[in-house]
C-alpha cells in the first residue's frame, strides 16, 4: 500500500535561548523563499526567539522583535524577504489576512506567522510547523513538522 504519510517530525531539546536561535537558524539556511512558517507555543515559549534564528540563518542582519503591535514586520535577507505576523489578540484579522494571503504567494518571501488560529483558512497546507513547549524555566521541547515537499527545511537538523 502507499505511504500517503511522509511528513517528517523532528523532536529537539532546547536547554536556552541561544539553542532555540540554533534550530531556528539551521532551518532559516535551508529556506529558498516561498516557504510559509507557523509557530505555535504558549505566552513567552520562544517564538519569536526562533524566527530571529531563522533570519540570522537567512544571512539577514536586521533586527527581529515580537510584531504583537505592528502585526507584521519585514526583514531584509539577501535576495529574499522574510515577512514576520503575529496576530495575537486580534479577534478579526480585518485587512491583515488579505496582506498576509497575498505575502503567501511570493516565491522570494518566507513568511512566519505566531498565533496563527485566526487566519487558519488563508494558510497553505504546504507549511512548517514549528511547536515549542515550555518544560522549564529555560527548557523547551520544540517539534518541527515537514511536508514532504518541504524535508529539505530540515537539513542539517536530521
Ligand atoms: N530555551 C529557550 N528558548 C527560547 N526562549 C527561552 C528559552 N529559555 C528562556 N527563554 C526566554 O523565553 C522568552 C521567549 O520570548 P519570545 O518573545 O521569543 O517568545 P514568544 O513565544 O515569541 O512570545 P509571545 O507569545 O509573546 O509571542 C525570552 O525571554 C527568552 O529569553
Ligand atoms: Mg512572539
């Protein structure tokens, strides 16, 4: 019978801050542009703290911080573009949700996204899922999701 199920799961243990930015920046190494980036975890799990790994590993030196007010934030990273959400405590995405669909569909944007539950239906299903679980004060458990279209964000973790 065919496999139908070639999602690939990595579980990674994240002892600090500095460790989270690694994961984070080995994946950002692998990203060509186009890719779509959720990031799920509780109040403070280090999301944010991950996307700023993925934009160092993308070779861009701007300066990454929490978007909760502005929304979104873009980063410069060589030829591509990483474009940061967050819609944290926005009960109606209102005019975001169109941005952020059509940011989706730029093959030179990588796109991350934290507190995704209300654009839901605009993302693509063809997306990293990145899971981190606070288990200490600097411990977390972080678990990446892959499509198979998209193993090759994982090199170099595996
Ligand atoms: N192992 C770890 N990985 C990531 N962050 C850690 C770790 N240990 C401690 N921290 C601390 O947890 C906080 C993570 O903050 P960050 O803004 O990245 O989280 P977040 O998930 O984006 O938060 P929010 O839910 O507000 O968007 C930072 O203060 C960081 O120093
Ligand atoms: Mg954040």
């Amino acid at each position: 019978m065919l496999d139908m199920n070639t999602d690939m799961t990595l579980e990674i243990a994240s002892n600090n801050l500095n460790d989270t930015q690694a994961v984070g920046e080995a994946v950002g190494k692998n990203l060509k542009g186009g890719e779509v980036i959720e990031l799920t975890s509780d109040l403070g799990g280090g999301k944010t703290a991950l996307v700023r790994g993925i934009a160092s590993g993308l070779g861009s030196t701007d300066h990454v911080a929490s978007p909760t007010f502005t929304i979104s934030r873009v980063y410069q990273a060589g030829g591509l573009i990483l474009q940061h959400f967050d819609f944290y405590r926005l009960d109606d995405p209102g005019i975001m949700v169109d941005e952020l669909a059509e940011t989706i569909g730029d093959p030179k944007t990588i796109v991350a996204i934290e507190w995704a539950a209300t654009v839901q239906a605009v993302l693509p299903e063809q997306r990293l899922r990145v899971h981190i679980e606070t288990t200490g004060e600097h411990s977390r458990h972080i678990t990446i999701n892959a499509p198979e279209s998209m193993h090759y964000c994982l090199e170099g973790l595996v």
